[in-house]
C-alpha cells in the first residue's frame, strides 16, 4: 500500500523516544507539530521511536500519552488509535528498516560493515590524537565481494553503512531557520542497520517518515546536523524529503539547556504541581514567539487559530518558572468554574475532600479561592477552611487584648443570629452592626473574625467564606473561640 499523503494534504509527527518523561521541551516540539496540523486541516502522527531497548518502558510510553493528553494534544494516528500507516512503535518495523537497507546494498548505494566495536574505538582514538575529524574512514566500502561473502560466511556480525556520495551539496530551506547548506563531504559512511538488527535512528526516521507520508518535519533545533544525512537517504530511495522546520531548544534563565538543575522539567511534575494544561501550553507557545505571554489568554482553539511557523522566533526560548506561575494565577482566575473543577478533582481526591460537598458547594469554594491562588495545589488550604474548624489556644489573638477580641466575637455571633441567612449581604449587615456595636473596626475587627473561623490570619474573603459556611456553622465556631478566650 503507498502510505504517502495526497500532494497539499499536510501530515505531520511527534516522534519521541519513551525512555523517560515527557520533558516540557518535547511536549512543545508536540505541540507545534498539533498547531501545524491543525491550522492546516492537516493529520497528526504519534509515533514511538523506542528501538533504544535497553532505555524504552511501557510506563514511560504511558506517561507520554497522558501527560499529551493532559496538555490538549490529540494524534489522528498512533499506537493506541491506529490508522492506515501503521504500525506506529519502530520496534514493530525492523523488517521494513532492514528490507530497505538491503535495498539499497543492492543498489550499490550502502554496504555491509565488518569493523568491530574495539576497531572503530582505536582507530577514533587515532583521529584525535592526529587532529582529524572523528568519522568511519570507509575501509569495508572497498571490500570485494569474494572478501564480503568470505567475512558473511564466517558468521561475522556487521552493519550496514550508507554510502555517502562525495561532493554534494544538501541545501534545504528551513520554515523558521531558513537557508541552511551543508556538503556531503563533511559526513562519512554512517549506519543504517546496527550489528543487533535494529535501525539507527537517522534511516529508521526517514524510512518511516516516507512511508508515513509526512509532509513537514517540525522538530528541535539539535536535529540540524540530522538533517543532511536525512536528506541524502532520501535521495538514494529516491524519493523527495518533507519540508523541514527546526525550533530552538528551551534554556533555563543560566542560559544553559532546561534540565533538573532548574526545577521541574517534566509534564507530569508540573501537573502534580498544580499548573493547568491551559497555562503549560499558553506559556509554551508563547515561549515561541507565537502569543503574548502577558497578553489576553488564549484557549488551544485560539492558539491554533494565531499559529504560523514562519513566525516562531529562532532566537533560544528561556524558561522562567515565575512566569509560568503567574500566568498560571491568571488562568485560575479567568477559567470557567467547572474547567477549575474538574481540573480539581484528582487533587480534591488526594485531600480527601471530593465527598464532603455537593456540586453547588464545591463550585461556591473554588470561586472564593481563586483569587488568591498561583497552582491548583493552593486550594488545599481553602478546602481545609471547610474541613477542618480551627484549632485555636491562648494564643491566638495576639495584638489583640482578651476582652476586645471577646466582645468582637460576640457581638458578632449576635449579629449573625439577627440575620435572616448569613449570605454576602448578610454578612455585611452583620459587620456593619457589630462594627458599630463594638466600637471596633477595621484591621482588629476582621482579624479577629478571621482567626476565629478560619484559625489563620490570611486567606480569601470572609464575605466569600462566612456564607458557604452557612450561619450555624460560623456561630459555633465563633462560640468554640470564646471558650479558648
Ligand atoms: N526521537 C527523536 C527525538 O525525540 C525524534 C527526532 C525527530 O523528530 O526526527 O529527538
């Protein structure tokens, strides 16, 4: 079957390695990969590139999914989904890698390579020590059949190398870099097939990526010095490369390459961090070029609707964590109730609170807490205000001498039986009277409330709180103070 894309038809992929987490700066490589094909009506691949055995875990395939899942990604083809130009893990295209390979030997365009690990290794060593370029010299190239078909015969193992033409210029017009020349004499003889049977990464992508039918190849900007030799197997299988577009890799704030030394790196770290799925993709987005950071949030819908890759800067994108989190304040107070919420729930589930409230409740205390909160994880403070009435001693109102505080909180709790319901115009009835009562005001006067019914001094609105607390439960709480006064 010829899997490749109609002529126009846009197919792109997001091709990791799952040997580990998904890092933030491979979740943007995705994410341009989804806007891309998105903006053009286009079809998104995932495709697994696990042929590193050793390295490559279901766990981390799993976590990479959900943690794209998690961020608003969806693949039109993949592992899990299927499609037609499948299958979509390498491991499950060795036999396609290698009747390529063999192909190509055939064609007199790659040949088998008998040099041992131990051989390659000394002679590196060699090159170095005598200023030479590191690079396969191209001894098995002029082996004679005979001599090929003796070394076979006598069971050595061997790869297969590509034989790279001399003198030819690869040039390709990168969509963000753009010019890019390179000569084929900078490169030597390189591996297609490994001794173990297993691809090398360079022909197993551009082996799938042919068969695959993708159209642009959008990925990070580490990949350049791929690209040459990408573009020269394409040549030899005779076929036209995709379009490429290489973005810059993601520093920390040192100017050095966002790694754990600079915090959290993973998806799924931010995600138990507390950050939304909206403000990750919104600040990596932005760390492209593509929207504003500090202008209007924008949903994916309005990403993709402002995504152009011609537009992504080619300057290094520098991570600041104190932006993502304040960008992240930003979406928990602009987001709708029910997105926070159901964001929420995993968290709500941790805490141990999600059966405590109905709907209505949950929705009224995540309102109340918005507003002082950076990370989804800050809520867990609100939700105790709820949970837990406070545990107060002597100590609690400091500053505030006993019968002062005494007489706040009850007036106050007389003020609230006066009443009808202590929503937030009755709370406010209720203030005002006893403020006027009390002769107290102000900075005091709250304060008191405040430790009172919530145990701390900070914390949202007592007009927020007081009425999801409900009437009953702020007089006893206030009646429980008295008793420590
Ligand atoms: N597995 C490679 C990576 O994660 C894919 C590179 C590519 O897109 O060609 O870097």
């Amino acid at each position: 079957m010829d899997h490749s894309a109609p002529m126009g038809r846009v197919r792109v992929r997001f091709a990791p390695s799952p040997t580990g987490s998904l890092h933030i700066g491979n979740a943007r490589t995705a994410l341009f990969n989804y806007l891309f094909a998105r903006k053009n009506g286009g079809t998104f691949v995932l495709r697994l590139e696990d042929t590193d055995r050793a390295r490559s875990e279901e766990r981390f395939e799993t976590e990479l999914m959900e943690s794209l899942r998690w961020l608003g990604i969806r693949w039109d083809e993949g592992p899990d989904v299927g499609g037609g130009a499948g299958p979509y893990r390498q491991t499950e295209r060795v036999a396609l890698y290698r009747a390529l390979a063999e192909q190509l030997v055939r064609e007199g365009k790659a040949y088998p390579c008998f040099c041992t690990e131990e051989e390659l290794e000394a002679r590196r060593k060699d090159q170095l020590a005598r200023g030479l370029p590191p690079g396969y010299d191209g001894r098995c190239r002029a082996l004679t059949e005979g001599e090929r078909q003796q070394r076979m015969a006598e069971g050595k193992p061997y790869t297969l190398r590509f034989k790279v033409p001399p003198g030819e210029a690869v040039a390709f017009e990168d969509a963000i870099h753009g010019p890019i020349t390179f000569t084929s004499d900078a490169l030597t003889d390189f591996i297609l097939i490994r001794s173990n049977g297993m691809a090398s990464y360079n022909w197993a992508v551009v082996v799938d990526d042919a068969k695959m039918g993708i159209t642009h190849v959008i990925r990070g900007d580490d990949h350049i010095s791929n690209t040459p030799k990408q573009i020269l197997l394409y040549r030899a299988l005779g076929l036209t490369p995709p379009r490429y577009a290489h973005h810059p890799l993601i520093l920390g704030l040192d100017g050095k390459r966002l790694s754990k030394r600079h915090g959290a790196t993973a998806v799924s770290q931010f995600r138990r961090e507390g950050y939304l799925p909206e403000s990750l993709a919104f600040y990596l987005v932005g760390l492209g070029g593509i929207v504003a950071s500090d202008g209007p949030l924008k949903g994916m819908d309005e990403i993709v609707e402002a995504f152009d890759l011609a537009r992504v800067s080619r300057a290094a994108a520098v991570f600041d964590h104190k932006k993502l989190l304040w960008i992240n304040g930003r979406f928990i107070r602009e987001l709708p109730i029910d997105t926070l919420l159901s964001h929420l729930a995993p968290f709500l589930e941790t805490w141990g609170v999600a059966d405590r409230f109905d709907r209505e409740t949950l929705a009224a205390i995540v309102a109340c807490g918005r507003d002082n909160a950076q990370t989804l994880r800050d809520f867990e403070a609100v939700f105790r205000i709820f949970t837990e009435p406070p545990t107060l001693d002597g100590t609690a109102f400091e500053g505030v001498e006993r019968e002062t505080a005494r007489a706040i909180l009850e007036i106050f709790a007389e003020s609230c039986h006066q009443v009808v319901s202590l929503d937030e115009e009755g709370y406010i009835t209720a203030a005002k009277a006893a403020m006027k009562r009390s002769g107290q005001r102000g900075r005091r006067f709250f304060m008191t409330l405040r430790k009172a019914i919530t145990g701390t001094d900070h914390g949202p609105e007592l007009a927020k709180i007081l009425p999801i607390l409900g009437k009953e439960e702020v007089i006893k709480r206030l009646k429980g103070a008295l008793e420590t006064l």
